[in-house]
C-alpha cells in the first residue's frame, strides 16, 4: 500500500457523524491534504455504495446513506454511516470458531513477546479492529488501511483500546490501494485482516493480497464477504429474481461479488496456505429494523439497476418488505463467509 500518511492513536470512539462536508476540512488536514473535495449525497446521481450496491433513489424515496457523487472512473465510496449500522451485525456475525487457530499461529510467532502487528486492509472506519483487538492477548499496533482518507479520519480516532489481557493497542493509517501491496509492505506482519473485502475486489487484486501475504508468510483473516444466498421471512415470489440481478451488479466489471471468497480461498491455497472457510451469516429480525430497511434499499435498487425491466414489480417488492420490516415481522439471513489463511511462515517450515 502506499502514501504511508499519518496518525499514531490510542483508542477512542466514533464521534457522532459529522456531514461529509463538515469534515472534510478536519480530514484534509489529518491525511497531508490528500483528500478530494467531496460533494453532498442526496442527489439522483449519487452513487455511493454502502454495501448493498448503488441505488438510485426513487421519486419520492429518501436517498439514504449516499456520500456524495463520484465520477464513472471513480471508486465507490463507503458512507461512515453505512459502516456504522452494519457493525454490531458484522460482531454477531464473524466465525468465534477460526479465533483459536489463530491464536495458536499468534502464539508461536518469533519475536511474539514484542506484540503483534496487524493490518487491516480496507479497514473503512476501523471496525475490525474495534472487534478483534479485545479477542487477542498482548500489545498490538494495527496499521489501518484504505484507499479513502475519509474513512481513514474515523478510523484514527476510534481506534481500539485495549487486548483481551488488557495491554496496550495503537493504531496508524495508511493511505493505499489493495492492488498496490507487497510483501515488503507486510515484512514483518503478524496477522493481515480484511471485513467485507473481498467481494469488491477483482481476482487481480485477490491475487495481490494472497502474494503478498504468503510473501510475508504472514496468516490471514478476511471476513464477512457476501456468499449471494439471502433468506427473507416469509418468503416471495421475486426472492430469487431479485438475489440473482444483485448478485449479477455485484459481479460487474471485473469485481467478484459472491465468487470472491472461493477465488481467494484458491490463490492462498496455491501459495501453500492451509485455508479455513465458515459462514458468518447475519441473523436479522426485530431490533434490526434500521440495518434492515438500508440494507434492503440497497439491495433491491442495485438489483434494478442491474435489471431495470424489474422496476415496477421490485417497487411493489420493496414497498411489502419495508411493510413488514416496519412492523417487526421481517426476518433476514444474509449469508457471508469467514476465511482464515494460515499461510507458510516466511523461510520456516509450514
Ligand atoms: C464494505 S467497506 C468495509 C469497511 C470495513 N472493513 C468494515 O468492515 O466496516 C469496504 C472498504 O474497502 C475499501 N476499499 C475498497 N476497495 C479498495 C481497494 N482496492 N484498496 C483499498 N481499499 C479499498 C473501501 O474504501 C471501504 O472502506
């Protein structure tokens, strides 16, 4: 990754949200002045992508958790508040059960005693290590990186605090792009993590990540990547066609969307890597009406822009299911995968 930019934090919290254009200021000034100018995201145009896929808003419809406008060539951008909803789902989500093998290749590190280094690659605002860092003894320096300094600016400030044995964590970020990094930028990791990742990746970049781990013979955990299987409760006619035109944007260009994890899981394992894939599946239903509805918003609207001669009949879909989400009677499993790569250590044995 490059353009190392930037802060050394311990610990914090996400502030309350400011608009994209009240900190941008506060952001440019943290990340070298790197960043873009940003415009507001509540226009038609806008098509930021908080997770579920861009959406253009329909007449009438709130357009909701959408930064601000990009151009054609531009990445998606991830809004702070997207990413803030889905946590605690993400926490109740990730596999507990590569957690253990884990620590066991953490434990017979060389030069363990030191503490652990741990990348989060597109950490967004941090919220893999707000969940792994109390999971693991011994101090931690998580270095944070993303291609957004705008995420970046929160994951710096909330950072986590402390291990499970309560020793001392700190973080800094780093401005870059997956594509870019090189096992010389992980000599000496301890652990490369990535959250809901891989699915918006190209196998190019897959394969980058995978290289330069084995090259850094340094384990990997890379969670929560969408499997393209969801069920809603009770279930509809559209289900399927809906599934298969959100599954189909999540593959455009040459993004992966659903194949991701299983091209990941290959290129690790052709590196020598032992592999370990489990489902961290959201369970979602009453008390989860706001992650819910956004993400069903998002979830119908890249469906039909992928499919746009479903429009009338996913407008009637969305209106029922916001209904009953609204009522407490929805229930949804949206169904992701959990990898963990054991990857040979670098000049040892497996
Ligand atoms: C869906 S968000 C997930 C963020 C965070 N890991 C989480 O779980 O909340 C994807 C993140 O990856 C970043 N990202 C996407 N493609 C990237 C790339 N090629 N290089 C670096 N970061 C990337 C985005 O900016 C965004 O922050």
């Amino acid at each position: 990754m490059t353009n190392p930019v930037t802060t050394t934090q311990h610990g914090g919290t996400i502030p309350a949200q400011p608009g994209p254009r009240d900190v941008t200021d506060a952001a440019l000034a943290r990340t070298g002045g790197s960043m873009e100018p940003r415009t507001g995201g509540t226009g038609a145009q806008a098509s930021v992508i908080p997770g579920a896929g861009p959406a253009a808003p329909r007449p009438g419809e709130r357009a909701t958790l959408r930064l601000r406008e990009t151009g054609d060539d531009e990445p998606a951008r991830y809004a702070p508040e997207w990413l803030q909803l889905r946590e605690p789902a993400d926490a109740a989500a990730r596999s507990y059960d590569l957690l253990d093998p884990l620590r066991i290749r953490l434990a017979n590190l060389p030069g363990r005693a030191d503490g652990l280094v741990i990348h989060d690659i597109g950490c967004g605002t941090g919220s893999m290590g707000r969940w792994l860092a109390p999971h693991l003894d011994g101090a931690q320096h998580w270095v944070l990186h993303d291609r957004d300094p705008y995420l970046l600016h929160f994951a710096a400030v909330a950072s986590p605090r402390s291990a499970a044995d309560g020793s001392h964590v700190t973080v800094e970020t780093r401005r870059g792009d997956v594509a870019r990094i090189t096992a010389d930028a992980l000599s000496g990791a301890s652990l490369v993590t990535a959250s809901a990742l891989l699915d918006v990746l190209t196998r190019e970049e897959i394969g980058a990540l995978a290289a330069a781990c084995a090259g850094a013979g340094c384990p990997a955990l890379l969670t929560l990547s969408v499997a393209g299987r969801v069920e809603l409760t009770a279930p509809h006619p559209l289900d399927q066609e809906i599934t298969e035109a959100f599954n189909a944007h999540q593959r455009r260009g040459d993004l992966l969307g659903p194949d991701a994890v299983t091209v990941a899981a290959e290129a690790f394992a052709e590196h020598g890597a032992t592999v370990r894939l489990n489902p961290s599946p959201w369970r979602l239903g009453p008390g989860d009406e706001a992650l819910i509805e956004q993400w069903l918003r998002g979830w119908v609207g890249a469906a039909v822009e992928e499919r746009p001669d479903l429009t009338a009949r996913a407008d009637g879909y969305l209106t029922e299911r916001l209904e009953a989400c609204a009522a407490g009677e929805l229930r949804v499993v949206v169904h992701h995968s959990d990898l963990l790569a054991l990857c040979r250590p670098a000049g040892g044995a497996a």
